[in-house]
C-alpha cells in the first residue's frame, strides 16, 4: 500500500517537473517569437508599429485569459430521477386482473 503511495507522489513529481520544464522552454521560444515578430513587422513600417501589434496581441491574450479565469462553469444539469420499476408493476397487473375477469364465461343467475 505505502509503496503505491510513493509511486503515485513519485509519478506526480516527475509530471511536475515536466510541466515546469516545459513552462519555461515555451515561455523562452515567445521570448523569441516576439523579437522575430518585432524584426518583421520593424522591417514593413517602423519600430512604433512593430511595439504597437506586438502590445495589442499581448494585451488581447491577456484579456482572453482573465475572462476565461472568471468564467464561471456551467454548473452540471441535475441527475435524472429514475423510475421506479415497481410503479408500472400494479398497473399491468390489474389490467391482466380485468382482461381475466372478462374472459372468464358469464353465469347465467337462472339455472335451476
């Protein structure tokens, strides 16, 4: 028992270290990506652009990921009642009461 506990912390860990890692080589490739971006658009008009898209883009995503952090969830819908299978039980069971009772031969009240 203790030793899965230590592998599921030791799986956590590793996962961990690997979204960290990860983290910081993607915030290290849009380091470069906004300078490449910064050459390119200094290279179509001038500097005052080129900080004018780039802050306009960031700013845009950043907008975007605060609606999205105060978003709130649309909340589950609630669980469907299910019937209870007893309850069509009696109601089948007096409509094959009825069909028997007028299947059944009538008696005739006047014999003998």
């Amino acid at each position: 028992m203790l030793g899965a506990i230590e592998h599921r912390l030791a799986r956590a860990a590793q996962r961990s270290a690997l979204a960290g890692v990860g983290t910081l080589l993607a915030l290290v490739g849009l380091g470069f990506m906004t300078v490449a971006g910064w050459l390119v658009l200094e290279e179509l008009r001038d500097a005052t652009f080129a900080a004018l898209v780039l802050g306009l883009v960031y700013l845009g995503l950043g907008i975007i990921a605060v609606a999205c952090a105060f978003s709130r969830p649309t909340p589950p819908p609630p669980p469907q009642v299910q019937p209870n299978p007893m309850a069509a039980l009696f109601p089948a069971f007096m409509a094959g009461f009825e069909q028997g009772r007028d299947m059944r031969a009538p008696r005739r009240s006047d014999r003998p």
